[in-house]
C-alpha cells in the first residue's frame, strides 16, 4: 500500500531532488505539492515546480500556490546558495500546465479533509502555508497521518549561527506549527548534514545517464566547493524529510520539546530543543544510516533515470 504524500516546498535545489524521491519510489504516490516562496519568490518556486512536474513526468499532480511572504516578517530568501531562479543552472523546458488556482493552505485542507489520516504532510521550506492552514482549520493536525518538516537544529544554524533557514524565514509560523495538536518530526540539519552528497555519491549519480546530467548532478553539486576544508559535499536536506515517510527504518529519532524563538536579539529563528521533556511534541531525528539512505535514494533515481534516458 503506497504511502500517500503532500509535499509543501520551496524549490529549491534540495526540494527538487525531494519531489524527484517522492515521484520515483513506487512506495510513495505523491498526491499534491504546494509551493511557498522561500529559497527564492513564490513565482519563482511555483514555476519551478511546474517545471519539474511536467519534466519528471507527475502532470496530474495537482500544484497549488501559497504565501509568497512570511506571516508578519519581511521576505528573506537562500538565492545565494540555490541561483537566482532557485534551480542553479538548471534550465527545463517552459510548463504548458498551471497551478490549481486554489491557495496552498486551503489544498491542504481540503486534500487532508477527503480522506482523514491517510495522507502523510510533509514541509521543506518556511511554514508559512502549514500555519496558515491550521489557523484556518486546526483539524489538518488530525487528519494528517504524519506530519514531517525539513527544518530546525538541536546544534548550530545555517541563516544564522542559531537558526536554520526554514524556521529563520518564518519563525511565526514555526512557532504556530510546533504548537498544533500533533507530533512534528523535525529533520534538521543534525541529520540533513549527515547526507551529503560526496565524490563518491556524486560519481555514481553521474553514471544515471540524461537525467543526472540535466538535472541530478547540477542540482547535487551547484554550490559545493571543494576547497572547503572538511565539506565532503552538499547535504540533500530536503531528501531526507520525503525519505523518512517511507524508510522511517533509516533515521533513529527522539522525543522531544521543541519551541521556536521568535524575539531573540541573536536567536531569533532558533529550535530550543530539550530532550527530556515532560511533553514532548516533536520527534527530532538524530542519526542517519547513511548507507542505507543512499542506496535507497539511488535506486528510485535510477528508476526514473531509466525512463530519460
Ligand atoms: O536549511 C536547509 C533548508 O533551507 C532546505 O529546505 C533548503 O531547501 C532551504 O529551503
Ligand atoms: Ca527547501
């Protein structure tokens, strides 16, 4: 039986490779994929999921816009890590098919409200639209069979020394999210960080024919430099928060409280995490088996390579 899935992103260099997961693994049917502006402006993150769509080969997975700005914070975007348009280099053909016309938020609700505890939510930009969607129905944190972010650190940030990107975009709307009446699995950079995509990934990847050459490689290496001490390659985020959904087997994780910062002078954006809480409302993934998590996402890789070549 599939895991059914609905992935909010902002793509992104690490998002695209998500969806690429999520469309492959013939374990995961991914029934609808939202967009929030983030990495770079709503327009831009939406095109590049209609792109993808139509690339990839998902066109009847519906596509929905959300919030293009933070709830209440000023805009702030990762174009210097993920290019201008938010693919790196990567160019695809022009999308022929539009998004649903609906918002983001209310496609969520609705998508989650047909069919209670079946669909499996999954976030890997800010958290704008998931806010937005739990102040207009608080019920999407019942009806979700799981729900599982990108985001956050127990140790060090990447927008700041404190905070990671996800919840640094919009920690409003982290702090709204942390807060409903479920359990968040955060993947955070702890973890994300472990799944780097080394020389040794990047030359198995390169052998995947067309389909690494257009899209997989450039995306995986766009911004790695290797000649920064100690930096094996550029971690795929966002992969693993679609991986846990089906290869939970691959992550160990522990119970925990998480709140967010939102009116810290040098912490704002930051994930307080405390393990031993009296009321956990998280789960916090904590180590990968990063061999295991390659081979798996090699092999659904290498199944949709198979269809590009
Ligand atoms: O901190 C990494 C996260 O920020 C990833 O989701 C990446 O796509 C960026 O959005
Ligand atoms: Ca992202």
């Amino acid at each position: 039986m599939p895991y059914k899935l609905l992935l909010d992103c902002d793509p992104g260099l690490d998002d695209a490779l998500a969806l690429l997961l999520a469309h492959g693994d013939p374990n995961i049917e991914l029934v609808g994929v939202t967009t929030v502006g983030g990495n770079v402006r709503l327009e831009n993150t939406t095109r590049n999921a209609l792109q993808l769509r139509e690339y990839l080969g998902f066109a009847t997975v519906p596509v929905s816009a959300g919030a293009a700005e933070p709830l209440t914070r000023q805009h702030r975007d990762a174009t210097h890590v993920h290019g201008t348009g938010g693919l790196g280099s990567v160019v695809l053909p022009p999308a022929t098919l539009p998004v649903t016309g609906i918002h983001a938020a209310d496609f969520i609700i609705n998508t989650l409200k047909a069919t209670p505890g079946a669909i499996h939510l999954v976030a890997t930009g800010p958290l704008t639209n998931i806010a937005i969607a739990l102040e207009r129905e608080p019920a999407i944190a019942r009806w979700a069979a799981s729900f599982t972010i990108m985001g956050g650190s127990y140790t060090r940030g990447n927008a700041t020394v404190a905070a990671e990107f996800n919840i640094w975009a919009d920690p409003e709307a982290a702090r709204i999210v942390f807060d409903a009446d479920w359990q968040v699995t955060m993947i955070g950079l702890d973890l994300t960080l472990q799944a780097q995509a080394n020389g040794s990934v990047v030359e198995r990847l390169t052998k995947l024919g067309t389909l690494a050459d257009e899209l997989i490689v450039p995306l995986a290496t766009f911004y790695f430099n290797p000649k920064v001490p100690d930096w094996d390659g550029q971690a795929v985020h966002d992969v693993c928060a679609v991986a846990y959904v089906a290869r939970p087997d691959l992550f160990l994780t522990q119970p925990a409280r998480v709140d967010i910062e939102t009116r810290g002078e040098f912490t704002d954006g930051m994930t307080v995490v405390d393990f031993d809480p009296p009321a956990p409302n998280a789960l916090v993934a904590t180590k990968l088996d990063v061999d295991g998590f390659w081979a798996y996402v090699e092999t659904v890789y290498a199944r949709v390579a198979a269809e590009h070549s």
